[in-house]
C-alpha cells in the first residue's frame, strides 16, 4: 500500500469536503418539486395515500414532483422552527393547535384561495377562520379537526343502569362514582401531554363560565368564581371517579389503558375507537363516543385543528399554491379524508354529509362538536402569550395541584400569577 | 518515485514551488496546527457559536421566525418571578444529586465487585453495559411499561407480597415520579461508573495491596488506604461528566413524564425547551438553559477543589 504524504492527506481532505458541500447543492437544483412537512399520522394509511396516490398523481398531472416529508408526533413544532428561522427547507407544512398565530409572519397570505376553497365546498366553520385567522388574513388553509371527545364503555355504563351518555359534568360524575365503585374507574389526563389533557380541561373551564384571559387578549381573568367552580368540580370528579396514575399520565396512557380495560370513560380523538376496531375488536364492539358534557354556561370542545401553510420565502410559491388548490378539491381530498375514516375532520361545510361520516357512524359526535370547538385561551384571540401558556401547563397544572390536593384559592392565585407574568407586555 | 522523475521535478521552477510548499506543510509547527485546525473549526461552529448565540438570545425578546428586540436581564428577572423555574432548578439540583451519589456509591460497588475472578467474568463484564448502550428513548419505553400501573411488573411482585392494589403510583405521585426517574438514571448510567472505575483498579500495583497485607491491614483499611487514594483521579473525572450529563438530561424526562405530575420532574433542559420550542420565545428559553451554566461550573470548581484536596 502506498504510504500518502501529509501534504497529499490535506488536499484530499479539502477536496472530499468541497464535494461534500457542492455535490448535494448541484444535484437539488437538477427537477422542479416542492416539499410538504406533514407531522406522522396516528392512521397510518392516511400518509401512504399522499405519498403515493396524491403525489404521483400530481406529478403526472403537472411534472411536478411533491415530497412529502413526515416528522414524529411531537417534534412538528421544532422542525417548523428550524425551517422559518433558516429560511429554507419544507415549502408548505402542516399546523397544528397554535403553530399559525406563532409562525404567521414567515406565512404566505392564502386569503384568496381559502375563500375560492370555501366558495366550492358549502363555506367554511367558524372553527376554521378560528384557526387560521392572524390580523384578519388567511395565513393557512385550514384542513381538519382532530376533535377531543368522550370515548365510554357501553356494556360498564349499562351495569349501572345508563344506556346514554350523560348530558352534564355533574351527571357524569354521578356515573363515575357508581362505576368507581364497580372496579371500572375513569381515566382523563392530568399531565403533561400533549393533547388529552387540554382537551377535557379547557372545555370543563370555558363549560362553567371561566376564562385564562377576556376577550380583549389582554386582561388575565383566570380568578374568577367561575373558575373556582370548575377546579372544584375536577378535584371530586378526579378524587372520586379515577385514580391516582392520571395525575402522571401523557397521550399515550389512557390509550393503553383502553386496550387493557382498565377505564370505562375517557377524553381522547376517534383514534381510540380505530385502534381498538383494528387491533382489539371486542372492546371496539362496546365502545362508543359522545359529545363533551355540558357544564352551567353550555358544552364546549377543544380546537385541535390542523391547517397547510405556504412559506413565504419558498423559491416554488406559486407552484405551492397551485398545489393546494389542487389538493383541496374534492377529487382529491374526499378521497384524502375517506382513507382515515373520519379521524380528520373537514372544517368544510361541503363534507357535513359526506359518505365518510356514514362508514362508522360513532363518529358522528366528532363532526357535531366542531361548532363549539375553540383554540386553547378562548375566547380571547390567538397569541403568542396563549402559546407560551400552553406550554407552560397552567390550565392543565392548576386543575391537576388541585386535584393532587391544593386548595382551590392557592392553585388559581399560583395560575393568575404566572399568566399576568406572560401577559405583563401586551 | 524513481530516480528520474525525481531530477525532472528539481528541474522545473513550478515544482520548486511545490517542493519549498510541501516542506512548509512538512514543518511540525505548521502540521500540527493544520491537523488542530479542523477539531477547532468543528469546536468553534457546533460548540462555540451556538454558545454566543445563545448568550445573545437570551439577552432578547425573540419569539421565533421574528427579528429580536434587546432586552438586557429582562429575561433572567422574568424567570426569577417565575415559580415553575424555581421548582425547575429545584428538581435538577435534587435529580443532579441523588442520581450521582447513587451511581458513584453503586458504580464503585459494581467496580470492585467484577475485580474478583468468577466464572464468565468477561461475560458479565460485557452484559453489564447493555443499559448503558441501549439507547436512552428506547430503555425509557421500556422503564414507562414497567412503571405502568396496568402492566407494572413491578406492581405485580408488591401486590404479591401483600401492598395494596394497583400498588404504588410511580409516575402520578411528585416524590415517586421524582424518585422513578433518579433510579432509571442511575440504572443508565452506573456501568459507566462501573467500567471506568473497573479500569482504574486494574492499573492498582498488587505489591501495594501485599505491602498493606504484610504491615496488617484489614479489608477496609486497604480499600480506605489504597484503592481509595489511586481511584480518586478516575473518580474525579467520571464524577465531573456525570454531572454534566446528569445536569442536563433531557431524553428521560421528556420521554417518560415530560415534566409532569404538575412539574415535580421537570429539569432545566426540559422546561427550556418547552419554552423556546413549544412556546416559541427563543430568548426566554435560552436564559433558562444558561441558568445551567453558572451552576454547572460552580459545581464543577467545589468538586475538583474538594476531590484534590482530599
């Protein structure tokens, strides 16, 4: 073997890293496509329809060749992050809870086309504006909800004489005592997830009146006697209907505690019910899903929508645009929607009697509560403090110290505060 | 090269050049600087760049994807008011703690105990890595199931022996959640004591031990005068790297309670994180991270001043 020169060592280097840089760079710039960041799909066969039916259909259609990129559950907000501070990577992605409002500025205004969309599709949900909306432009074209709902077990909920389910919080708890008692415990989530925690807990507060900040997006009003109500209803309706591992519980456990009969009632998307049907048919015979209770001031849902943005600084702008409204037909999309059931909720009144609802209809309720559905921080309008909020658990911390045994005075006086620290600039 | 090729290249002016160009590259100076450069330029992007940038953030109003605006300490004063960071530092200097005491205790326990001969020692010796290799997000899984108050195999065994049903709530009750994630820290991280330390005690001279022997030593007094003394550099360096990576350990909690029950596991990683990622205010998030900083360093002095003193 012939021995290299240390001056014969240092060329090669610096030639393998001159290749190493210009060689990729060459070869992206070779074909026309853009790029979709798209958050993995709890139903699997949602993003294989994209991937091959949708893109290599719009690729014959227009030569255009769409890469849709998929990221684990969780990580969508980093990868968003990545992507608009360096100005390049995706051309359109995926939005999920407040991602719009936080990421709006790096946001092509879709105004035009979300208006032509709802035009053709029966006009849009409130929710969808909702979703979207930032300083009265369209920022993405909303897609779906992935609404957070009451998943009961029918054949436990009958030993206790109820066939349907219970209209109030306050009836529902009585349910929950009896089936406590019956070895058959709820279970909602009182951790840090990231989603089945607000997903009960912002409706039971906005359902007895209580708010984290006035409409005006200003004025923190979480100590309320409304407030106080819905904290004191959580702690007996944890302390006497579920039991103590709730407390610590992220996404994934009230699923896993499903499949293993362990709880008769839980807040969780359709997901549960897919599962359950694929995986443990049995449990998917007595398993059925309703509409959130109604607490004294009416029945409320989380917003858990997602929506598609255009980066503004996309080399391929129009070519993106082109792309969704394309992808929003309902050639397209009805199809897109039927793959997963009806685990995506079109926010598109055009869908309200689409075939898809009728494939199972247990879903029904998904597509009922969309009209009472809100962002987290409703009804004050989405913001970077709402966001900052969430992340911070401070609804879902002040209901759970509550419930871990705090008083209801120091855990709102605790959540007042550090709310008023996030919103002392605005 | 022949001999031939040799005169045409001293012949020509260019290859001169090239000639007086490679001696130059050829100088030990120069060589060792050109091999330091690359590491360093690596340092400097992946280490020192992001370290300033941070600094710089942390000075700032910056929620992502916006310009930022200089704000001075204004950040570090919104996290003194903050009652969940002073949990936060609370919870990482408990976590820091325990799971280093527990793994330098365990970690030498585990040291001496594979320096005796038994059947498939190298066996052992090469098992007891595994938790260490195994990477952290899947033993993590694994520990959630074993922790789950429906399938928790250890439930199981306490119910056998008498506790009460469904057992113990190791990731719904703060001090349990906290006392859970110390464990599976240590469980993580003591075969890197334990090797380590394993490899110090084989570098201790028998004749010191047959000395200490000869002079009436006891068991204790040759471990307390002998191997003590030798391993205490080894100690030292492993003890400084298990707190910094204990310090800022993120995967675990993340993974197994993100920060939950009511943020009794939260550590300074994790709570900067959700703030500059899920909140997206890049600044404030960056001065939770730096807070680690001084910590970490203070920490770092006591220990080295302390181990060289003693």
């Amino acid at each position: 073997m012939r021995a290299i020169s240390r001056r014969g060592f240092l060329e090669l280097a610096g030639v393998g890293a001159t290749t190493a840089v210009i060689g990729p760079l060459h070869a992206s710039a070779a074909s026309k496509s853009l790029t979709v960041l798209h958050e993995s799909s709890f139903i699997p066969p949602f993003d294989e329809y994209i991937k091959t039916t949708l893109a290599e259909a719009y690729e014959k259609e227009t030569g255009v060749k769409v890469v849709y990129e998929v990221t684990a559950v969780g990580s969508l907000p980093t990868r968003i992050s990545t992507i608009a501070e360096t100005d390049t990577g995706a051309d359109i992605t995926m939005n999920g809870l407040l991602q719009v409002i936080q990421f709006g500025e790096k946001y092509l205004d879709v105004t035009d086309l979300c208006k032509e969309i709802g035009d053709k599709n029966g006009g849009w949900y409130d929710a969808g504006r909702e979703a979207v909306l930032v300083d009265g432009e369209w920022k993405a074209v909303p897609f779906c909800n992935i609404g957070q709902l009451m998943n009961w077990r029918t054949d436990w909920f009958a030993e206790v004489g109820v066939k349907t389910f219970p209209q109030t919080w306050e009836e529902l708890y009585e349910v929950g005592k009896k089936l406590k008692a019956n070895d058959h415990p709820f279970g909602f989530e009182l951790g840090h997830g990231f989603g089945d925690n607000h997903g009960w807990l912002y409706p039971l507060l906005w359902s007895y009146g209580g708010a984290e900040v006035a409409s005006d997006g200003k004025t923190v009003v979480i100590d309320s006697n409304e407030t106080a109500r819905a904290v004191d209803f959580a702690r007996k309706f944890f302390r006497d209907t579920m039991f103590e591992d709730v407390l610590g519980w992220t996404d994934v456990s009230n699923n896993k505690a499903w499949m293993a009969e362990q709880i008769s009632c839980t807040n969780n998307a359709e997901s549960i019910l897919w599962f359950a049907k694929k995986n443990f048919p049995e449990i998917a015979k007595v398993t059925d899903q309703a509409q959130n209770p109604a607490g004294p001031r009416g029945r409320f849902h989380l917003l858990d929508s997602i929506s598609h943005s255009i980066f503004n600084f996309s080399p391929v702008k129009e070519e993106a645009v082109a792309f969704m409204r394309w992808l929003m037909d309902p050639k397209q999309l009805g199809g897109w929607y039927a793959v997963a059931d009806s685990y995506y909720q079109p926010l598109l009144h055009g869908y309200d009697n689409a075939p898809m609802w009728q494939v199972e209809p247990r879903n029904i309720p998904y597509r009922d509560a969309m009209t009472t559905a809100h962002l987290p921080g409703w009804p004050a309008p989405a913001s970077r403090q709402m966001a900052e909020s969430v992340a911070k658990y401070i609804v879902v911390d002040m209901f759970a110290k509550a419930c871990a045994g705090a008083s209801t005075k120091d855990v709102i006086k605790n959540a007042e505060l550090q709310l008023k620290e996030i919103y002392r600039a605005v | 090269m022949s001999v031939r090729s040799e005169l045409i290249v001293a012949a020509s002016p260019p290859a001169r050049r090239t000639a007086s160009h490679a001696s130059w590259a050829d100088r030990q100076s120069v060589f060792s600087w050109l091999m330091m450069a690359p590491p360093l330029l690596f340092l400097g992007a992946l280490v020192g760049y992001p370290f300033c940038y941070g600094i710089l953030l942390s000075l700032q109003d910056r929620p992502v994807a916006h310009p930022g605006t200089f704000v001075g300490l204004k950040n570090f004063a919104a996290n003194f008011n903050d009652p969940i960071f002073w949990r936060v530092a609370l919870n990482t200097f408990v976590y820091t703690g325990a799971a280093t005491l527990l793994k330098m205790v365990g970690g030498l326990a585990l040291a001496l105990a594979m320096n005796q001969r038994f059947p498939l020692k190298n066996l052992v010796r090469a098992l007891l890595l595994l938790p260490f290799i195994v990477p952290t997000v899947l033993s993590t899984v694994a520990w959630m199931w074993i922790l789950d108050p429906a399938f928790s195999v250890l439930n199981w065994v306490l119910v056998l022996v008498g506790v009460p049903k469904p057992g113990p709530s190791w990731l719904g009750n703060p001090i349990l959640a906290m006392v859970s994630i110390i464990v599976i820290n240590t469980w993580r991280g003591l075969p890197f004591y334990g090797i380590t330390l394993l490899a110090g005690l084989q570098t201790v001279p028998p004749e010191l031990y047959e000395a200490a022997t000869i002079d009436g030593a006891s068991g204790w007094q040759r471990f307390r005068y002998v191997t003590l003394p030798l391993l205490q550099p080894i100690i030292l360096i492993v003890t400084l790297f298990s707190v910094i990576f204990t310090f800022a350990d993120f995967q675990l909690v993340y993974v197994l309670t993100h920060g939950g029950p009511q943020n009794a596991t939260q550590l300074f990683a994790t709570y900067a994180f959700d703030i500059a990622m899920g909140a997206g205010q890049l600044g404030l998030g960056a001065s939770v991270a730096l807070t680690m900083l001084p910590a970490l360093a203070l920490l770092i002095v006591a220990l080295t001043i302390y181990l060289r003193r003693g």
